[in-house]
C-alpha cells in the first residue's frame, strides 16, 4: 500500500488553521457563558424600570442590553462554524443574518456607549438645566435613530453575503469571506465610512465627555468617595470597552482601504469585539443602583445555597449590600450620579 508523505509546512499551515479555529472557539465560548447570564439580568432589570418609570439613562441602557443579548444568541451559530473549520454548515440563510446581527451589534454599542457619555457629562456640567429639559421621548426618538443608522451602514454585510452564495464557486463554504475584486472596490471605502462614522467620531465624543465628567466628578467636594469610585470605574469600563473591542476592528478597515485588500489579520482583529458583550455588564453595573440591587438580590440567592468565597463578595462594593437593605429614600441618595 502507497501512501504520500505530507510535507512538513503543510503540517505546521493545517496545525496553525487548527490552532486558530480553537482559539476563536473558545473566545466564543467564554463571550457567551460570561456575558449571557449578566446581559439577562441587566435586561430583566432595565424592562422593569422602562416599563415603570424611565429616565432617559435606562431607556439607552436597555437597548445596549437588548443588543448585546441579540448577539449572544446568535453567538452560537459562530461557534459551529468556527468547530467546522470556519466553514459554514449550516442553512445559508443564517450566514447573512448571523452576519448582519453580529456586526450591527458592534457599531449599536459605540452609539449606545457614546449616548451614555453624553448623559453623564450633561448631568454634572449643567445639572439644572439638563434636569428642566430632559426627556424620556428624547432618548426614545436617540435609539430609534442608533438603530436604524448602525442597521442601515451594516446591511451590506446581509446583501454581500448573500450575493455570495449565489456564486458557485463560493456556495456553502465560507461566510462572509472570498470577495471579489469588484465587491471588495465598493465594501472597502464602506468599510472606512463606517469605521469614522460609527466609530472614530462616536470614541471622540465619548473621551470628550467622560473626561470632563470625571474632572468636575473628582474635584467636586460635595461628592462621596463611593460615587467617586463609581464614576472611574464607569469610565474605565467604558473606555477599555472601545479601546479592546472596538479599536483593533476598525484599524483594519483603514489598513484594507490603504493596501486596497482584506488584511491578513482582519480575522484577529474582529475577535477582540465579542468581548463587547462580556464587558457592558461592568458598565452597567457602574451605571445603574438598580443593576447593583439585581447583582446583591442574585448574589444573596446564591450564597442561600453555595457558600461563596469572600473574593466574590468584595468585587461588589460594600455600597451594593447597602443598596440591597437600604429603604426607597436612601437609594436615592446611594444612586450614581
């Protein structure tokens, strides 16, 4: 019996696709089991508050969870096809679709986060009359417009794709992948436009904003050390999110209207996004004393029937058991800024 030795760089090119494709599976995983249960919660927490009474700050908090939550659950058709090889196995409907959701979900965020700032900012540097004319419908009509402005940039990903899957020599392998020379002319100086629109100018406002809401934050005295605390953390939250998950996405699409090509390390570049999901949680724990109530009441049922280590305990601040036992008028008062 004949057999044919396989050349040793083949080896080391099928063990680094092989090497590759675990680790993108097990980013996916790790995105989906950490950020699913937070993202509920959050979400579970805000629709009561919308419902009930809300202000404008939970009603942008609410569509950020709704999106994350979007993405998390098609989070995992990503998996499978990165458990396949990064082939695409299953109905080609869901590429487009997975596609589209996933990709929207990283630019809905930067608008969200950046809403977010704005409010902040606005709250502390003229607190009187931010609190005259603010709305609730101004954040409703905010949203509406995130949304159909991130949908809209993104459905290239919908209409390319599934172009793709009308060529034969494409059909039912990759997703998202394999363009050609007259799609890649029209999705590269796209991919730019939305990389300075829904990205490069939504991180500027926000480091303008946050910066100035921790300035006046920090130096005011009539502010407790715990919402100070608080305020960082909000900020550095926020500011990681961009900086990790965003920043390396987006420097792609400049490098790929440069060379004129996908970069080679476009694939990388995306994987840091899908911490997005994983890390809102923090901001909204920073954000909102109904987020910190929620994480104190799941926290206090857990610990009912497991004993929790007190390193668990002390990464929710000692204000978060007191938001839990505190009466209507002094969660007011413990509330973030």
């Amino acid at each position: 019996m004949n057999t044919t030795p396989i050349p040793l760089h083949m080896c080391a090119q099928q063990m680094a696709i092989s090497l590759h494709d675990t680790l993108v599976l097990a980013v996916y995983i790790f995105a989906f089991l950490a950020g699913l249960p937070a993202n509920l919660l959050a979400f579970y927490t805000f629709l009561g508050k919308v419902r009930k009474k809300p202000t404008p700050i939970d009603i942008l908090l609410f569509n950020l969870t709704v999106s994350d939550v979007i993405l998390l659950l098609f989070l995992p058709f990503k998996m499978v096809e990165a458990a396949s090889g990064m082939a695409w196995p299953l109905p080609a409907f869901l590429c487009p679709l997975t596609g589209f959701c996933y990709y929207s979900s990283i630019y809905i965020s930067t608008l969200f986060l950046t809403a977010i700032s704005v409010e902040r900012y606005l709250g502390v540097a003229y607190p009187i009359k931010y609190k005259l004319n603010r709305r609730p419908a101004y954040a409703v009509a905010a949203s509406f417009f995130f949304w159909l402005l991130a949908c809209s940039h993104c459905s290239i990903v919908y209409i390319f794709q599934r172009d793709n899957y009308s060529l034969p020599s494409n059909h039912s392998s990759v997703c998202y992948d394999n363009f050609t020379k007259e799609q890649l002319s029209i999705l590269l100086p796209v991919r730019l436009e939305l990389g300075v629109v829904l990205f490069l100018v939504p991180s500027l406002i926000t480091c303008f904003c946050y910066f100035g809401f921790i300035r006046i934050v920090i130096s005011s005295p009539h502010i407790c050390r715990s919402k100070k605390q608080r305020a960082v953390g909000l900020v550095a939250a926020t500011l990681s999110v961009f900086i990790i998950c965003f920043s390396p996405y987006n420097v792609s699409h400049v490098v790929g209207f440069i060379q004129w090509e996908n970069p080679e390390w476009r694939d990388q570049a995306l994987l840091p996004s899908t911490f997005n999901a994983s890390l809102d949680p923090i901001i909204f724990y920073f954000s909102s004393s109904a987020v910190q109530r929620s994480c104190w009441d799941f926290l206090t049922r857990i610990e009912r029937i497991y004993v929790l280590p007190s390193l668990i305990r002390k990464l929710f601040c000692r204000d978060t058991e007191t938001l839990g036992r505190a009466g209507p008028q002094e969660l007011v008062t413990c509330s973030l800024l």
